[in-house]
C-alpha cells in the first residue's frame, strides 16, 4: 500500500486521529512525496472541521487556547506547502472562516496564501435551500480580513494586503453586499492616511444605509477635521441608533468631540450616556470613558436639558455631506402637508430652464432651523 493510501484508508474510518499521526510519521520518511503531502493536507482539514463545529456548538470554548490550536494546524498545512487555488484550500478556508470570534492571525494568513489562492466557483454565490443566496468564499474572505486588518495599526502590509483583497473581490466576484466592503475598505484607507478617499466611499455607504449608525459613525470618524461637520454625524448617529448597546462608542466619540468644541453639556450627557449602557449590560469601563468622567470639565457641566432636541439641531446639516456632490436648482417653496398616513411632505416649484414642475420630497430634516414663507426662493 502506497503512504498516502494508508492515510485515505484511515480518514475514511474516520480514524482521525490515527491518520494524522501516521501521517506524520511517514511524511518524515517520504518528504517529497506530494501525494502524501495532499493526504495529509486533507487529514488537517478534517482537523479544523471538527474543531469549528466544536467551537460553534458552544461559543464559550471558543477561547485563545482554540484559536491557538486552529492557528497551529493551519501552520502545519502551510508547512506542507500544496499548491493553490484547488478544493482544498478553499474547503479549509471555509470553514476556519466558521469560527465564531475573530482571528486575529487571518490577514496574515490571507496574505500568505495570496490573492490568486481562489478557484473560479470561489467568486460565485451559492444558491441555498428555498433558493436562499449565499455570498461567495472571497466575499466571506474579504469582508472578514478586512474587519480584522482595520485593527492591526502595526501592520500597514497587511491593511494594504486586505485592500487589494477587498479590491479583487469587487472587480471579479458576484457580490451580495458591497456596502460592507466599501465600509472596511475605508476604514482601512483612513488609518493608512488616504482620508479623502475613504470620505468619499463612506459618503457611498451612507447613501444606502441612511438608516444605519454605524455608517454616520464612520463618516464622522473620518470627518473629524472638520469638528462641526463631524458632530452633526456624530448626533446622527445617535439619533439613528436602535440599540444603544451597539452605540455605546458612538456615544463616547460624540462626548470626546464635544469636550473639544466646549460644547460641555452634551459631552456630559454623551459621556453618562455611554457609562448607563455599560452599567446596564454589566460591562466594564474603558480607561477612555474613565478619562471623560473625571476630567475638570465634566464635573462642572451643566445637564442637558433636551438632548433630543439639541441631536436634531445638530443633526439637520449631517444629510449635506450626503448630496454635497449633487446638482443644485433655483426653486420655490410650495408649502407641507401630511399624508392620509401622516408623513410630512415639503412640495418645490423646481424650474428646468423655461420650465417649471413641482416636486415632492419627505419632509425629514428639510426644513430645520429655516422660517420658509409660501414662495420663498429656495436651492434645492
């Protein structure tokens, strides 16, 4: 029987843990047989299925001693050094992206395998039971590096690495939702010095998720050069935001940016905002919020009357940045009135050359802070 014969024949009786020994012991012997090298590759990837499935079942044994073990055996896959793309790859690849916390190692091992380490199908989408659609492996991928690489400020290679990767998967797979790409990828252009380009993918990103926090959060997180622009999101972020467990940093940049500006008040209610959030959920406290608590000015502001007025204020200038780009017309002010299902409308007199038609918009924050008249001229 050839060595990589017996390994087949031990996977296939699912006698694992004998494979991956045998394995090793005749990989010693026969180094520079490939085909062993493949079997033994395949006996791994039995390794992580098991391994993930376990940790799925049950998230609290997913600790640092599981992600060690899963980092460990995808250094011994690489050690075998097969050859990419092919099945295996990707069945590995798909499964150690099951693992249910975040692996700090995956940019690093993304880079390694490189960015031709996909097959074909690995770009197209799945189709599910109920034809539900799945994304492809490299969005997966993608997505996944690029949530991670945004955190690692002492690898610009790898930030870089997840870009191209992010690149790649927009240019050539069947993507299910940009949106989040265009989010990491921007994140990852800001903190490698290119804000005006990740401005203008989130000013994107916000356009499809208007409705959605954490893209105003973003936003403001890259616009903060610009302390009133940046606070305007900042506001629109928290009025935006459904849960405030998933808002609570949102809460804490609004207060640090206010304690900036003086604007004392609403960095105080900002700040106890985001210390009820975390005595609520039994959470412990950043030494950045600790920070905002027991600064001088903290202990001397004023409470906030109405924060949710002064949110709104705030937030009325957050859409400009949205349709800064847009073309503007000479208008007229036609008046509100509210539907049989009482949503406020503002009607314009928009004028096309010679022309003139009326338009129809949601109210929203159209109107704030502005004493309009019947006729007023107005830039729409």
């Amino acid at each position: 029987m050839n060595p990589n014969e017996e390994i087949i024949s031990l996977r296939k009786a699912k006698r694992l843990d004998e494979a991956y020994s045998r394995g090793y012991e005749l990989y010693k012997e026969y180094p520079e047989d490939r085909s062993l090298a493949n079997s033994l590759g395949w006996v791994l990837y039995d390794k992580v299925k098991k391994l993930v499935t376990e940790v799925d079942r049950s998230q609290a044994t997913a600790t640092e001693a599981r992600k060690n073990e899963l980092y460990k055996i995808l250094r011994e896959y690489a050690d075998l050094k097969l050859s990419r793309p092919d099945r295996l790859f990707s069945l590995l690849l798909f499964h150690t992206l099951r693992f249910p916390k975040e692996l700090a190692f995956l940019p690093g091992f993304m880079k390694w395998a490189g960015l031709d380490c996909f097959q074909l199908e690995d770009y197209k989408t799945g189709l599910g039971k109920d034809n539900n659609v799945f994304e492809s492996l490299v969005e997966k991928a993608a997505r996944e590096v690029g949530k991670v690489a945004r955190k690692l400020n002492d690898r610009p290679d790898l930030q870089e690495f997840a870009i191209a990767l992010i690149n790649k998967t927009l240019d050539l797979a069947q993507v299910q939702q940009p949106e989040w790409l265009h989010y990491y990828k921007a994140l990852l252009l800001k903190q490698l010095g290119h804000s005006k380009e990740a401005q203008k993918l989130l000013v994107s990103v916000v356009k499809e998720k208007r409705h959605d926090f954490w893209a105003w959060r973003a936003l403001a997180n890259v616009l903060e050069s610009d302390p009133t622009l940046a606070l305007a999101l900042y506001s629109k972020a928290c009025l935006t935001c459904k849960d405030a467990k998933f808002g609570v940093s949102t809460y804490e940049d609004l207060s640090k940016l206010a304690a900036k500006e003086e604007k004392f008040a609403l960095a105080k209610w900002a700040a106890d905002r985001a210390l009820t959030v975390r005595e609520e959920n039994e959470w412990s406290l950043p030494p950045s919020l600790r920070e905002l608590l027991n600064a001088d000015w903290y202990l001397q502001a004023e409470k906030l009357a109405n924060a949710e007025k002064l949110l709104v204020e705030l937030a009325a200038d957050a859409q400009k940045v949205i349709w800064a780009n847009c073309p503007r017309r000479d208008a007229n002010y036609l008046g509100t009135f509210t539907t049989p299902k009482g949503k406020r409308m503002v009607k314009f007199g928009l004028f096309f050359g010679n022309c003139c038609e009326q338009v129809l918009s949601p109210a929203g924050g159209l109107l704030n802070n502005l004493n309009l008249i019947l006729g007023d001229p107005v830039t729409v």
